[in-house]
C-alpha cells in the first residue's frame, strides 16, 4: 500500500478562560502505543489540573513541551504516528 505514516497532532485543549497551563506531568514515555481518548499527561492552570488525551490511536513520536514549560490552548504540545 505506501504512502506516508499519518502524523497527529496532540494540542492543549480549550480550557474555557484559561489563557495558559503549565505541563505537569507525562503519562506517557516516547515510542509507547496509546489509544484514542487515553489521558497522556497532565496540565495545570489556576491550581486545577486538567488532562490531556490523545485524539487518536498511535505511537507517540515526538514530545514538544517539557515539564515545567507553559503552553496555551491549541498549542501542540505532542506528536503520534497513527496506526
């Protein structure tokens, strides 16, 4: 069949008036197959925690955001390899 590995893009969601979260943890490592709607890590803004899931079934690739770092709603913060 071919063809290039589609890529997915894992973003910071909509938080409402959240204007940005600070990455608390990973719960998930590189290279680890995840599931569609499984929860990959951790985000905080304003004392609350909030998690992240991966919007589709894959390998993650690539990790974008550190522990620690700070991103905003829409950032993408991982990427996977569908399949």
């Amino acid at each position: 069949m071919g063809g290039k590995e589609a890529r997915v893009d894992i973003v910071v969601p909509d938080l409402g008036e959240v204007g940005e979260v600070r990455l608390v943890r990973w719960l998930v490592a590189a290279g680890e197959e995840i599931e569609s709607g499984q929860a990959v890590a951790e985000v905080e803004a304003e004392k609350a925690v909030f998690v992240v899931e991966s919007p589709a079934r894959g390998v993650l690739d690539q990790m974008t955001v550190a522990v620690g770092q700070t991103a905003r709603p829409g950032d993408v913060i991982a990427r996977l390899r569908e399949g």
